[in-house]
C-alpha cells in the first residue's frame, strides 16, 4: 500500500490549475501551482479552477482519490459576485436547470441549490480591481452544484444576464475554505 498526500490550497486568482506547463512561452507569462508551495512527486488536482476564480482545490498524490471525487457527484459550493441585482424569478432559473453552451452543444445544467448572501463574505480584496461601483448593483451568490462542467457557474450566470465578476469555491463535500488563507496549503487526510 502507497501512502500518499493530500493537501487544501486557497488557489490565488491568476494561477492555473496545473503545477507547471511543458510550453516554456506560457510558463513565462502564466502563473502555476508549483510557485505556491514544495508539492510532493506526483502531486496533481482534484478538479480545476479556471485562472481567473479562486478558492479551494484539493490536491493529491492518489489518482484513484482524485478520480473517485470527479466522478461521485460530490457538492462543490462557489460564492459568485455578479453584476446585477437578480429577481427571484431568475435565482430559480438557476435552481432548477438553465441551458448554456458546453462542448459546442446545449447542455442544461441539473438543479443547485441558489442562495442570496445578505451581506459580502469578507474574502481579502484580489490584486485585480473587480470593477467599480459607479457601474451599477453587485449581488453575492452562494451557488452549489454536483457537476462541473467548464467554466459552468459563470455560464449559468451569464444566462441569467448577471455575469460572474468574482469566483470562489468555498466547499467542497465537507471540506470547507474557512480560515485557509490566500496562498496557502494545509495538509489534509484525505477523507471527504
């Protein structure tokens, strides 16, 4: 039996998702994992999160782990700053399955559970202004699904004309962001 290693990472925004890249124009000018921390031989993600969002990523050494947690289903909690302030009406959109383009096809997503935070959930302000406030309304959505397609939240909010301006898994199973800092890793056991 292989012991392997297990890790939470508040990933930063402008990081992609990979530890390093094999094109040597794009590790010049992207930001990579391997930066972050002294990752174990092997060490890969559960999952991704696109450069632009933040917010937890599991990493492991163990590919059966990690395949395990992509294919069961698992709920992945995002918190979503979008533009607008969307009525209810729209908010069920969501809940109940919402058409956007995924692989060149239509593809609706399955039901989330959509929520409205009252107040803004304190994460630390990113390197990258957002945008400004002149520019309208901004609403705070917590959005959990159990698929993920790519780039699907921001897809799902788009179709309801209130675009993702900032992204950040806040959970995902039982594992929770909470205190984690951005930047940092803490070791994990692996149990979901």
């Amino acid at each position: 039996m292989t012991d392997h290693s297990h890790y939470l990472l508040f990933k930063p925004y402008g990081y992609i998702s990979q530890l390093s890249s094999n094109d040597e124009r794009q590790a010049r000018k992207k930001k990579f994992l391997i930066d972050l921390y002294n990752w174990p031989k092997g060490t890969m993600p559960i999952g991704r999160l696109d450069e632009k969002s933040e917010g937890l990523l599991l990493m492991t050494t163990d590919g059966k782990l990690s395949d395990h947690i992509n294919r069961s289903g698992i709920e992945k909690e995002y918190f979503a700053l979008v533009d607008g302030d969307p009525s209810e009406e729209k908010l069920d959109l969501l809940r109940k399955g919402i058409e956007i383009g995924f692989d060149g096809k239509k593809y609706i997503t399955k039901p989330a559970a959509v929520r409205r935070l009252q107040e803004s959930p304190g994460f630390p302000d990113r390197a990258k202004k957002i945008r400004d406030a002149r520019h309208g309304p901004t609403t705070w959505l917590s959005i959990t699904i159990k698929e993920g397609k790519f780039r699907q939240v921001r897809k799902m909010t788009s179709a309801i004309d209130c675009p993702t301006l900032r992204l950040v898994r806040v959970r995902v199973g039982n594992l929770k962001l909470e205190a984690i800092k951005t930047g940092e890793v803490v070791v994990w056991d692996g149990k979901i």
